[in-house]
C-alpha cells in the first residue's frame, strides 16, 4: 500500500527525476517504513543494508518497482560508493533511514534548482519529531540555518571558500546529479575511521564548490526516534578533531587530505595551479577541524541536559521516560512536548509554507509505525 495515492502530477513528474539513497545498517524495519512511504511516489529510492541479514522477501513484494533493495553487509563507506554507480537521474538526495520527508517539499526544491540554474543544491526547513502516547511530537530545529548574503552570490570561489561556511545541511538535500556523483565518489573512495570524516568532507567543501539554499519550505522531518548506529564502520563516539590530531591515523588523514585537493581541483571553474589547490584545501581542512573542536560553552543549561541523558540513557528507557513523564518536566530535560502540527502551523504563520495534507499522512505513518511495534 502506498502512503501516497494522490501527488499532484507536477510532483510526481520533478520526483521521476530524483534518485535517493539511503544507507542502512540494523534497523530494518525503519527502512521499511522510509520503502513505503516512498513507494508510488516516482522517486527512485536505493537502500542499501549493511545489516547481516536480508530483509525477508515476502516483506519487499507490495513496493513498486522504484524502490530498490540491495542486501550489501560491507561497510558504510562501500555501500555509499557503490551508490554513486547506481544513481542515474537529473536529482540526487541521501536520507537516513529512519527519517523523512515532505515530497511537495522535495519537488519544490528541485522546481527552485530548474529556476536557478547556477545553483547546485537545494534544501528546506527542518523539524524534530518522535511519538508517544499523545501522538506525534516535534520541534523545529536548525532554526539558525539561513541562505548565503547576497555579496556570496558574486564572490569568487576562493573568497567565498574564505568567507563562508555552508549556511545549512545541505548533505540531505536535493543536489544536482552532475555534482552529486563526483563529489559523492570523492568523498567515499576512502575508508576512513570517523565517520564525521565523510560528512565533514562535504560540508566544508560546499561553500567552494558553489551556492546550496534552504527553500522556505518545511521538508526534512528529523526523527529522534532511535540511538545513533555504532559499528565499526560508523563508529560516532570518535570526533572529527580526535581522529584529526591522532598520529595512529595518519595515513588516514593523508587519504582525507588528498581528496579535499581533489574536490578544489574537481570543481575549479577554471584551471588552478597545484600552489592553489594546495593552499585553499589547507585552509578549509583547517577552518573545518578548528571549528569541530569542542565548544561546550555554547550550549545552553538545558541542552547541556538533554545531551547528557541522550548520552547515558539507553533508547528504550528514554522512550518509556518520553511516554509516562510529565511535559513540563520533558521540557526541562530538553525534549520537546509539543504536537507536530501545532509547529508546523507555527511555522506557517511566520511565512513557511508547509503541506498539511502530506504532513497529516506522514503521521499517520509515523503513529501506525509505532502502533504496530509496540503490539
């Protein structure tokens, strides 16, 4: 059954022309949920799990032909280099498994990519989501995220490298498959310990590479449903600086060094001498792991406590906490305690378009979901 059964035909044809991958590992049913909620859609949706075991095959047969499952039990690193020779079409996006999004949202951002054509990613407004016994709970979230200052829109590739840093996730966003490839192929040729590694690659490149915006649009559902996947391949108890400053991963970092220099070289829009390359792949590995270092003085008291419990509180038990606590007290811990839709009605009064229609069958997916694990 699809989630979908009436898109408009606009998005239906901008989601025929996106390709998204979603890297997977031990939480299949959550992978489930993200194959069916996009199956019909259009979209062509690649998951590749890393898990040990297959997802069972009787559970595969009611998706449409789009939806794509590849059982590949190798490391995270692989699965999303092997993604990069699977993508075909003109829209490229990476989700996590156990998130979602918006596809008016989806659409609108690929509609402002067709209406911009010098801009190479798009994304939108975010929000957080979990659910409990009172249905489905959010908040927005990267409130501060913002577009690039009109003087960006002009700078030249090195001073806009110098200037700016990617002002939102733009890593989950929609990008051009003519960027998405390369870099994606760049950023994932090696393996590399932290995987912060990855994702840092991207991020401190993008401002180089050119201009991503953030649509004003709610269309990443964030969930903070599950615990953050340990493995050794994705190993986020190490941080970027830590693996950085580490001489056992010296060779590591030499690989992660070298494919910077090749992202600046890759996407130069003209030719650079090897003296440049160098130096701005320098500058922006620099900028990147100063700013990963730790900065607790900018949490507030009540962030500091969320993270703490997130930190020391296994899943389940913060699930039962998020169900039988009062919201006051959840507030204090951090959580948010109010109805998705009230936020997303919140959003819309300051000028954020959301569609309600396609927000109000996410969650019913998203109750339904829980409804059945909890039997």
């Amino acid at each position: 059954m699809n989630a979908f059964t009436e898109l408009d035909p606009k998005v239906r044809t901008n989601l025929s022309r996106l390709d998204i991958v979603v890297p997977t590992y031990e939480r299949q049913e959550y992978a489930l949920r993200l194959m069916r909620y996009w199956s019909g859609t259009g979209a062509r949706v690649f998951v590749l799990d890393g898990s040990k075991n297959a997802i069972a095959t009787h559970s595969l047969v009611d998706l449409c032909d789009d939806i794509v499952y590849l059982h590949r039990p190798v490391s995270y690193q692989e699965r999303l280099l092997e993604a990069t020779r699977l993508v075909s079409r003109e829209f490229q996006m990476m989700m996590s498994d156990d998130e979602l999004y918006l596809p008016s949202a989806v659409s609108g951002a690929i509609t402002h990519l067709d209406a911009h054509p010098k801009h190479w990613g798009a994304t939108g407004k975010v929000a957080l989501f979990y659910c409990d016994s009172n249905g489905v709970i959010g908040e927005e979230w990267y409130t501060g995220y913002g577009n690039y200052p009109p003087l960006a829109l002009t700078s030249s590739q090195k001073d806009r490298a110098r200037s700016y840093e990617v002002p939102h996730y733009a890593m989950l966003g929609v990008i051009r498959s003519s960027y998405w490839r390369d870099l994606w192929e760049l950023i994932f040729r090696h393996r590399y310990t932290c995987p912060y590694a990855y994702e840092a690659m991207f991020h401190m490149s993008a401002p180089y590479i050119g201009v991503t915006w953030v649509i004003d649009e709610l269309l990443w559902l964030r969930s903070v449903e599950t615990d953050e996947n340990v493995s050794d391949s994705w190993n986020r108890r190490m941080t970027l600086h830590d693996w950085f400053d580490d001489p056992t991963f010296g060779e590591e970092r030499h690989l992660w060094e070298e494919s910077v220099a090749g992202i600046v070289r890759r996407f130069a829009e003209t030719r650079l001498p090897e003296t440049d390359v160098r130096e701005t792949a320098r500058f922006i590995i620099g900028r990147q792991v100063t700013g990963s270092r730790p900065k607790t003085y900018t949490w507030t008291p009540k962030q500091q406590i969320h993270r703490a419990i997130r930190s020391l509180t296994p899943q389940a038990v913060r699930d039962v906490m998020k169900v039988l606590l009062p919201r006051r007290v959840l507030r204090t811990m951090g959580y948010s305690s109010r109805p998705l839709l009230d936020v997303a009605r919140e959003m819309m009064s300051r000028g954020t378009r959301v569609d309600l229609d396609q927000l109000s069958v996410t969650m019913d997916v998203v109750r339904d979901f829980h409804r059945n694990r909890n039997r």
